[in-house]
C-alpha cells in the first residue's frame, strides 16, 4: 500500500505490518529516492509474510511525533526508572509533542 508523496513530504518509509503489532519501519530515505524506495518494496513484498506499506512524510521526526501521540506515552512515562522517565519526557519534548512552559506539562 502506498500514496504518492505530498508537496511538503520530504521522506519516504518503509514499514511491514505484522498482525496484532504496530507496524515496524524497515527504512526511511529523502523523498527523492521515494521510486527507489518503493521498487525495494515491491520487491521485497514476495519474501515478506506480512503487509508491506510505503507512507510519505515531513520529516522522520514527524513519524516519531505521530507514533509517540498515537501509542500514548506509557512506553516513555510509564517507566519505573526516575532517568529513563526523564529521558522520555526530554525526547517528547524535543520532537515537539509535548510542551513545558515554566515548568508546567502544557
């Protein structure tokens, strides 16, 4: 399954989806090698059990950005570990999906 890139879309990926799992990346390229990316698809599709998918974006962060809205942030905040919650909060932050403005979680 793919669409074709967008005007603003500036990467390509390419993802296989497993049953009863989230969909795992299997690489991202610049936009320009979108036709590149998906003849490897294509190809790869007979050696594949599972889906393969082509999807189009801003950035790779952009991708990040959605997965870590979509999944909610147990992966990242859940975490028993004072450090690695910190860290959660830091990266969600650093790729904007989250906002802290005078120390408040906006």
């Amino acid at each position: 399954m793919f669409g074709n890139p967008l005007p603003g879309d500036r990467c390509v990926a390419v993802f296989i989806s497993p049953p009863n799992a989230s969909r795992v990346m299997l690489t991202a390229e610049p936009i320009e090698r979108f036709y590149a990316a998906l003849r490897w698809a294509l190809y790869m599709a007979d050696y594949m059990a599972h889906p393969i998918e082509i999807d189009t974006m801003p950035s790779r962060d952009d991708y990040f950005k959605r997965l870590a809205t979509a999944t909610g942030f147990e992966g990242f905040l859940g975490r028993t570990d004072f450090d690695e919650r910190l860290a959660g909060l830091d990266l969600l932050t650093s790729i904007g999906v989250l906002q802290i403005k005078d120390g408040v979680l906006q």
